[in-house]
C-alpha cells in the first residue's frame, strides 16, 4: 500500500469520528457503462461482516479507460464510510470511498488498458483501527460471455 491510501484512510477516519458522512450510504442504481468486460468476480465477506455482489471492470467503449462496476452490493452491518481500493498490475493502486452500500455503482478509475486490476477490497473506516470488510479477486470473462460478462452470446 502507499503513502496517499494511509493518508486517505487516516482523513476518511476523522471525518467519521466526527459524525460525518464521507460515502458508503443508500443505495445505488446506476447502469452499466458502454464497453467491454475485461475481469469480474464475486465479493466474500471477510471479519464476521456479510457482504454480497459482483465487482465487474469495463474497458471503454473506443477506448482504454478501466471502470469498475460493483452490482447487487449489499454489506451488512452498514456503516459510515468504506473504502475500496483496487490492485492493479502496472500502475499505482486505485482508491476511492464507497458511495453506497446497496446496489449498483460505477467508479471511472482513471487506469488505462492494458493494465488490469486483479484484486479489490473492501474497509470500513467507522471504527479504529480500519477493519476490511470484503474481496474480490478478478479474473478475465471465460470464452463465450456477452459484454456484460453476465449471459451467455448467441
């Protein structure tokens, strides 16, 4: 992990302490974005907290930018903020607070093709110290699926 995820996670956990909300609440219903899926996988709780979904990443249509897309999240017990940070071979970490705990939600990681990411995971930042909450390992789409990595092709 690098210097700028600590320093994230430190100023996401005082700003909690604080009684302040710094994302990780409602529910999300974005759609899909336009493009391909490059990786996917599924979301395991971890440390006693139930958490469910997919974490899909896209590579843009006509271009090289990365989107992850998490779909049919819910983590239980909700908390104030999450952090989710992205692994990525070739380029620094992608790290970003969570704007919703239920559902679906797209987050442009400014990472580019053809770096991949490889491993998300999820903290929460509402106790001390951070306590992770979730992963997902990624994998590429097996042979056959459609661009949303989900149904079978024709």
């Amino acid at each position: 992990m690098n210097a700028s995820f600590y320093l994230t996670a430190i100023v996401l956990a005082l700003i909690a302490g604080c009684g302040l909300r710094a994302g990780g609440g409602g529910s999300g219903v974005e759609p899909r974005p336009a493009g391909d899926v490059v990786a996917q996988g599924s979301l395991t709780g971890l440390n006693g907290s139930t958490v469910t979904g997919a974490v899909t990443v896209y590579v843009e249509t006509g271009g090289t930018a990365l989107t992850l897309r998490l779909e049919g999240l819910s983590i239980s017990p909700s908390e104030n903020t999450f952090l989710m940070t992205a692994e990525v071979t070739g380029a620094a970490d992608y790290t970003t607070t969570l704007r919703y705990v239920s559902g679906n939600a797209n987050y442009t990681t400014g990472i580019y093709s053809p770096n991949s990411v490889t491993r998300v995971l999820i903290e929460s930042l509402s106790r001390a110290p951070p306590r992770e909450v979730a992963s997902a390992a990624l994998t590429a789409p097996r042979a056959g699926t459609s661009r949303s990595g989900i149904l079978p092709t024709p």
